[in-house]
C-alpha cells in the first residue's frame, strides 16, 4: 500500500493529492490518501480528510510500503519513528499551499542526511514511485532526527525573529 498525507495545514494540496489519485490506477497496490483541506476529490484512491485518532495514522503507516507525505516534520518524524521509507513533496507558497517555503528547506536539510527522499515536482513524484529506487531511512527511531530537527528548527527561528 502507499499512504499519501497532507496533514493539517489549512490550506488544501491539490499537487499531491491528484497526482496520487491519478497514479493510483497504474499502481499494483492500494493507494489510500489523507486529503485534509484539499478541495480536489480523488476518483481512483481511497481517501479521508482527517482521521479520528493518531492509531488510525499509525496503522496506515506501518501497513505502507510507502508513505507520501508534505514536509510536516510530525509527518516525518513519525514516519521514520515508524521505520516506514518516506517521499516527501513539500507545499510551495508559489502555489499558494502555504506561507512561504519552509517546508522545502525541511525537506532538503533531511534529504542530504539521506533521511528521506524529497521530490520537488509532481512529475518527478511519479518518476520515483514507477521506476526509481525507494527511500531507506537511515534511522528507526526518532531521537536523533527529533534532536536534529529540533535544534535545526531552534536556528531557522532565531533567522526569522522578528521578520514576522
């Protein structure tokens, strides 16, 4: 199965959320996504806005051979907690799917430690999934990305202070 997830944000992911619908029929594997806010209805996948508690989530993940995700660091840090292989396509404000580009700088600074795989487009989420080689988490707990991310996101704050 390949869970895809958008989280909380609320602003819809129609990027993510379509493409995995439309992959959905070409895959030889379930495809169930966690929509949100997105306003776009998938016609090939399963799909839920929201889920009724975090073992609901938990489950989908750990049943995945995959998960799909947007750059939430929760989403992220979860996944690899749970030992799950992660692609990550983060919301870009140019298309108006979040305020600005933090999620991109999560997911590069996790990429390079080789953490997850990160996709910048829709097309190249396609490429990953069809024909190229599938994440490996370096880590299967969440200490020690939590400790990284964590002190990571500490210094992006002290960047910003007082820019808001």
């Amino acid at each position: 199965m390949i869970f895809g997830t958008v989280g909380f944000h609320f602003q819809g992911f129609e990027r993510l959320v379509k493409r995995l619908d439309d992959l959905a029929p070409t895959l030889d594997e379930r495809v169930v996504i966690q929509i949100g806010h997105t306003e776009y209805t998938p016609r090939n996948a399963e799909y839920f806005r929201f889920a009724a508690d975090d073992a609901t989530i938990d489950r989908l993940v750990r049943d995945s051979r995959v998960v799909v995700a947007h750059a939430g660091t929760g989403t992220i840090l979860r996944c690899l907690e749970l030992g799950r292989p992660v692609i990550v396509m983060p919301r870009r404000a140019g298309f108006g799917e979040h305020v600005d580009d933090h999620q991109w700088e999560i997911a590069e600074a996790l990429a390079e430690r080789r953490l997850i795989l990160a996709v910048k487009s829709p097309e190249e989420l396609t490429t990953e999934l069809l024909l190229g080689d599938r994440p490996n988490p370096q880590c299967s707990t969440s200490t020690a990305i939590g400790t990284y991310v964590a002190s990571w996101l500490a210094s992006l704050a002290k960047r910003y202070e007082g820019t808001t």
